[in-house]
C-alpha cells in the first residue's frame, strides 16, 4: 500500500483551500482556547454562608468576653463556616463561528502539508481486524510515532483492529478537527477523505 506525499499543489488538484503562515493564528488560538474550555465541566461548587450547616446563634455575648464581636458559626471567619466568593457552577463553554473554523482548518492543513507529514493513499482498511496487521500496514506507511489516518469512513474491522493501538488514531473527515492535527506527528489522507475536507475548507 505504497503512500505519497501529499502537496499543496495536490490539495490545490483537490479543491482544498489552504492558507500560508500569514493569516489564521488567531483563529487557531481560539479554537484551541474554545476547545479546551468546552471540555471542563464547570462543576466546582462551594457553600456559601447560607449553605452551611449550622443554626443563626451568635457564639457569644457581643460585649464583656474580651474577644473580637462574632456573630453566628457560619460566618467565613470561622473554620467550618461559608465560603466568600467561591466557585460556583457555571458553563466554561466557548462558541467559535463558522468562518473562524474554517479558517482554523485551513491554516493548520496548509502548515501540515507544507512540513511534509501529509501523505496520501488509495484506500486503507484491515480485513482481519488483528492489531499485529494493523500496525504492520501504518509501518508501511509511515515510521512516525504519532499518526492520523483520516478517511470518509472506516470499517468494523479496521477500527476493531486500531481500537488498543494508541498513538495511531483513525478519524473521519466529518469529524476532524485541528487540535488532532497539530497532535500528530504523521497524517495519512485516504482518497475518499478528500471530497470531505474540500467541503469543509471551501
């Protein structure tokens, strides 16, 4: 299953819109930033004074003690009390437009077959769905540590075989994003994937 290198002219041949270094940074940063904003839960939670457990009974007289005035036990003074301004649930998630993404995409396809890791096949699957044939069939395509096999889709038994392999990834065209792109250290565009991305960068 012989893998050629995959060239700007050839994305060009392919209708997939790509941009050099000179634009499109920012629009990588904020997707990357929405990314990983997206993934947090926002789930840290602190009780307030109000939350607490405990009654409103002032702990002691307010004069003639000779200690500093103190209300009730759930104040943020005392240890076991209410916490001032603490975390509380809230959505961390970003939204990115169309145009950004877009443009994301493009820019990082553009630095990634500009570095020479984008390579191309006709076809890739594995029949017998072992992962000892699986690794055997991305060595022949690539020596690389990290890498990213994207087609239009993929069988049962290609991603059975892949499923335990885990710095080799297999990723649709629909649903690939930059993030796995600048992650892989060798990416593998199977011809059906090409339709797909064209669509996605035009």
């Amino acid at each position: 299953m012989p893998a050629q290198i995959f060239t700007l002219e050839a994305a060009q041949a392919a209708n997939i819109q790509t941009v050099g270094s000179e634009k499109g940074s920012q629009a990588v940063h904020d997707l990357i930033v929405a990314y990983m904003a997206n993934r947090r839960t926002g789930s840290a939670n602190t009780k307030t004074r109000g939350e607490v457990s405990g009654n409103n009974k002032k702990i002691f007289r307010q004069k003639g003690t000779g200690n500093a005035r103190h209300g009730d036990k759930r104040a943020p003074i005392m240890v076991g009390g209410g916490v001032v301004f603490g975390p509380r649930p809230r959505d961390y998630s970003k939204q990115v437009n169309k145009s950004t993404r877009r443009l994301a995409l493009r820019r990082v396809l553009g630095d990634a077959i500009s570095g020479g890791i984008v390579s191309i096949v006709p076809a890739f699957s594995v029949a017998d769905g072992k992962t000892k044939s699986f690794v055997a069939a991305v060595k022949e395509l690539t020596d690389a540590k990290k890498v990213l096999i994207v087609a239009a889709s993929f069988d049962e038994a290609t991603y059975l075989a892949a499923r335990n392999v885990q710095n080799i990834l297999l990723m649709t065209a629909a649903e690939l994003n930059i993030e796995h792109l600048m992650r892989a250290q060798a990416i593998v565009f199977v011809e059906s994937a090409l339709e797909i991305l064209a669509s996605r960068t035009a």
